[in-house]
C-alpha cells in the first residue's frame, strides 16, 4: 500500500481474507469457501432463521468494510489498470 499504513489494515487484511485462506496461491475463492462452509452449517444449526439471517448480513457488512480496508478501490483500479498495461 502506498503512504502510511492505517491502523486497521492488518486485522482488515485478515478479515477479508479469512485468516489468509483467501491469499492461497491454487483457487483461493474456492479455498476461502471451503473454509467458510462449515462456519455456516454450525450457525444454520445452532441459531435461529432470523439469527442466521442477521449474522449473515453483519459478517457480510463486515466483509465489505475489510475489503474496502484491505485494498482501497483506488488502488485496485490502479493494479487492474497496471496489469493489463503489463500484459
């Protein structure tokens, strides 16, 4: 990242990667979902329909924000834009 680092980036970083199965070099979507599946079958379980419903709605709130975090829309741009310069 460019300029000084923030606070939350770190702990962004790790949420939006999911302790940093979403940076595995094979499939990295795939072994992020993979991951996360047996989170899910456990609150499905243990929670009811609406607490199911709310968790997922904040862990995708949260999701988005640590994305946001992790790697500002600036800078993606600029490394998609980068990278198709390159290629």
């Amino acid at each position: 990242m460019t300029g000084e680092r923030r606070r939350f980036d770190a702990p962004a970083l790790a949420i939006a990667t999911l302790g940093g199965v979403g940076r595995s070099p094979l499939v990295p979507g795939t072994a992020g979902t993979l991951a996360s599946v047996p989170l899910a079958v456990l609150a499905a379980r243990g929670l009811p329909a609406w607490g199911f419903a709310a968790a997922t709605a904040a862990i995708a709130l949260l999701g988005v924000w640590a994305a946001g975090r992790a790697l500002p829309l600036d800078e993606a741009v600029a490394e998609a834009l980068e990278a198709a310069h390159d290629g």
